[in-house]
C-alpha cells in the first residue's frame, strides 16, 4: 500500500463506532450515485446506438402501452 493509504486506513481504524458508520454511510452513498451513473452513460450509450436516444416522452409511452398490451394478450387470452 502507499503511504497515503496507509494513512488514511489508520486514520479510519481511529474513528470511534458513530462517526465509522457515518463514514461507511457516505462512502456507500458515493459508491451507489458513482454506479447509477455509470449504469445511465451505458443506457444513454445504448439508446445512442440503437436510436432511441432522442424519442420522445410520448413515444416511449406508446412503445410501453404496446408491449404491455401484447403481454396482456398473450398471457391472459380471451
């Protein structure tokens, strides 16, 4: 390990029960936007290449009404 991780590891080892769970909190709270956001560039990507990006609320809509309708039908016939 760097010096500066070392540090920073002893530097958490030191904190006491509240302020560690407040730490562990936060760094899990960055972890998960860090993620969310990675998840979205990828979507984004995705809709990018397939088109998509750029329909509209409207159009997503329509696209979701259609397959939920065609699930209903195949699923619940008659």
């Amino acid at each position: 390990m760097t010096t500066r991780v070392e540090e920073l590891a002893q530097q958490i080892a030191s904190l006491d029960e509240s302020d560690l769970q407040a730490l562990l909190d936060r760094v899990e709270e960055l972890s998960f936007r860090q993620e969310l956001s990675t998840l979205s560039d990828r979507y984004r990507k995705r809709l990018e290449e397939q088109g998509e990006l750029n329909e509209s609320a409207e159009e997503i809509l329509g696209k979701l009404k259609r397959i939920r309708e065609e699930i209903v039908s195949r699923e619940y016939p008659g």
